[in-house]
C-alpha cells in the first residue's frame, strides 16, 4: 500500500515539474518585429536597413516603419501592441516641449552621436544662423527631430520672428534639391550622420556650405542633452575636401527603445546587432564607443543591462537563435524547478507526517489523562477499559516514514507499561 501512495505522490510531482516547465518557458520568441525608424535617405532609415539584414540572417523578420522621427517613433512604441522597437534622440511632443519619461518604454542604450547640420545658400552669403533673418528655412515637417532642433537653434538664437520656418514638406533628398530652385530659400537645417544619403548630398551640393554653430560648447553647457563635436576640414571626402572648413557641430545621442513587454531574446539580438553596426570608428566616436549603457532619461532594460555587463548569451556564439534561445529558456526554467523542488522536499516530510504527528500529540494526550485519573484515584476497571481504548485507537496509526517507527513504538510501550502497573496493583 506505502507503495502505492508513494507512486501516486511521484506521478504528482511530475505533473506538476512539467507544468511549472510549460509556464516557466511560455510562449515562443516572435518571429517579427516592428522598427520604427524616420523618412528615407536619413540616418535612421539606412540603420534601420542594417538591422534588418542583420536581424533576418537571424531568422527574425524585421518590418521598417518610415516615421518623421523621434516623436513619432515614442508615440509608436508607447501605443504598440507587437514587439517594437524604434530610435529616438531625445523625449519630445509634436511642439517641442520635452517630456517625462514615459511609462512602459525601457532603452536598450546609446547608438551613436547625432549631429546637427545648418546648410546655407551660398550666394546669399549666409555664414552664421543670425543671417537667416528674412529667408525661409526648410528643416522638415512639425514634429521631425531636424524641425524640433531648428526652431530651438533658431529661438535660442533670437531670431523666430524673422525666419519663416517651413513645417508642411518632408525633409528628404528630392524636396530638398526642389527647395533649392526657390530663391527665398536661405538654410536647410537637418540632423544625421554624413554617410547618410541626405547630409552626403547637402555637404556635396554647389548651392550651399555648411555653417560651423558658434559657440557650440556653451550650448552644451546650457543643454546637457547638447554636445559639441568637431568635424574637420575634408573629413566627409578628402580628395574633394569636402567640407572645406572646420566644422564646430552640436550634436545629440540617439537611442534604441522598446516597450518593457518587448522579448529579452529579441532585445539581446537588437543590441549584437548594435554592437556590429556602431563599434567601428566614427568622425564623431572612438573605436567600441558605442553602443553603451548611458540611457537616460529613460530606464535601462533588464536585457540590456545583462547583456552591457556579461556580454551576449554564451550559447549563441555556437548555436542558431532559435536552438539557443529555447534552450537558454529551459535552463532558466530547470533552475526554478530545481529551486521549487528543493524547497518542496525539504517540505514534504513534515507534510506527510501531519496526521501521523497529530494523532501521536492526541495518544500522549490521552495517556496522560489516565496517568492522571490513575493519581487522582479512579478505580482500576475503569483505567484498564480507558487503556484498552487507548491501545485499539493507537494500534490503527499509520505509519507514513519508517524512521517515524521509533516514535510510535515508543507510544505504545508507555501504554503497556502502563497497563503492567495497574494489573500489578
């Protein structure tokens, strides 16, 4: 019979070892993500291609969503309801108030350095940002990160009033180069990096010179999500020498987010995949500068956190994504049950042994109520009968642990000693 109880509390336990693994495991990593990343021809348009490829060698299918932006891409992943991802340089609304660090939007780091680029026309002779008075600038819709820089530029700068800033046409290649037919135009102002197919064709176009932003290092000082950057004569090509000047930028950091929903796996791809695009030197970073765990305002995902520290999962440098992930998923969930199951066989003894315990406690009780009606001088059949009923009652107690064997024994020989007192008297 122990037998069988012993058998039926096994298949118990691995029942509930194989439940607890099925929820311990849950769902499957996703196949897909959403990256949401600006127009194209901007710098995160062409890193959002470079994540894709990187991504889907991966196995992992990666759809780009043009945005305008940084604004656009918070909203996108404060609303989303897939796994997200988007890059942003700052927490700003559609009008330029910056924002509090939303809710349920964690970073994955700091990419890289995002500068801000002022073109002026050269036959307008426009050399510094105060020249602008009078001329339209084009620095892309409401709500773009290079608008959103503009106008604070040109507000720090005093001059709004005077500059018609053009919020209704996208800032990308084709209306760019249709701007420049318009002679009211003064400045094209844009953010990104000069590899990016925008700021190659303005830094290359004849009509415009890129202006150096004075007193760069004060704006920093003034603006700690500012810094100044320099960029030198012929760096973006040295046989044209293009620029043909030093140059004195601002720029700002741009980030990878995500919701705090979205997959540790996944987020530990998006960061490999961030370390193989932004380690190499920049004009404007060191070797293995970047990515880096700088994330604020935001928080730093858990998943980042492991991987800035301890470098990505181990079985992944061997094993495909998906083998890997899914063993990396049991071992964590082996290591729980492990934990619980040590926990629960420390515990399952005592568990066992309750009844048993309780019915022992209530024995002793017993007997040592009639040791005492034996003192207090109740009559010896009336003890004997009290005994007897004793001895049947424990007699049926079941034994569950057979080190628990002694206890009982030790029981039943007080209530012969007993009953050996009272037949000698």
């Amino acid at each position: 019979m122990k037998g069988k109880v012993w058998t039926w509390i096994a298949a118990l336990a691995f029942a509930v070892v194989v439940w607890m693994a099925l929820r311990l495991i849950g769902p499957a990593v996703p196949n897909e993500i959403r990256l949401l990343t600006g127009l194209e021809g901007t710098t995160f348009h062409e890193d959002g291609l470079l994540y894709k490829e990187i991504l889907e060698r991966r196995g992992v299918t990666v759809h780009l969503v043009q945005t305008s932006g940084s604004v656009e891409n918070l909203e996108g992943v404060i609303e989303a309801d897939v796994p997200t991802a988007g890059f942003v340089w700052g927490l700003w609304d559609r009008d330029g108030r910056k924002q509090d660090s939303p809710e349920g939007v964690e970073s994955l780091g700091t990419l890289y350095r995002l500068p801000l680029w002022v073109f002026g026309r050269k036959d307008l002779e426009i050399v510094e940002l105060r020249d602008l008075s009078g001329f339209r600038v084009e620095a892309g819709k409401k709500g773009s990160d290079s608008r959103l820089l503009a106008t604070f530029l040109i507000e720090e700068e005093g001059v709004e009033e005077e500059v018609d800033l053009d919020q209704t046409t996208a800032l990308t290649v084709e209306q760019v180069q249709e701007s420049l037919r318009d002679d009211r135009l003064g400045a094209v102002i844009a953010v990104g990096t000069p590899d990016s197919d925008l700021i190659d064709m303005l830094l290359r176009s004849p009509e415009l010179q890129v202006l150096s932003v004075e007193r760069a290092e004060a704006f920093a000082m003034q603006y700690p999500f500012l810094q100044p950057v320099r960029f030198p004569k012929g760096g973006h090509d040295l046989r044209a020498n293009i620029p043909d000047q030093d140059l004195e930028l601002l720029a700002a950091t741009a980030q990878l987010i995500v919701s705090d929903l979205f997959p540790p796996a996944l987020a530990d791809l998006l960061l490999q995949a961030a370390k193989e695009i932004h380690s190499p030197a920049t004009p404007f970073s060191a070797q293995g500068e970047f990515p880096r765990p700088d994330s604020a305002p935001l928080p730093l995902s858990r998943a980042a956190d492991n991987f800035y520290t301890d470098g990505p999962p181990k079985l992944q440098r061997f094993l495909p994504f998906r083998l890997a992930t899914w063993i990396n998923r049991f071992m964590t969930a082996l290591i729980a049950i492990a934990s619980a199951a040590i926990t629960i066989f420390k515990i399952l003894p005592a568990l066992i042994s309750l009844p048993f315990r309780l019915r022992m406690r209530r024995g002793y009780i017993d007997l040592q109520a009639l040791e005492r009606s034996a003192a207090a001088g109740t009559d010896k059949k009336t003890l004997l009968d009290g005994l007897t009923k004793l001895d049947r009652s424990t007699a049926a107690i079941r034994v569950p642990i057979h080190k628990l064997d002694v206890e009982w024994i030790e029981l039943r020989q007080s209530i012969h000693d007993m009953r050996d007192r009272l037949e000698e008297m």
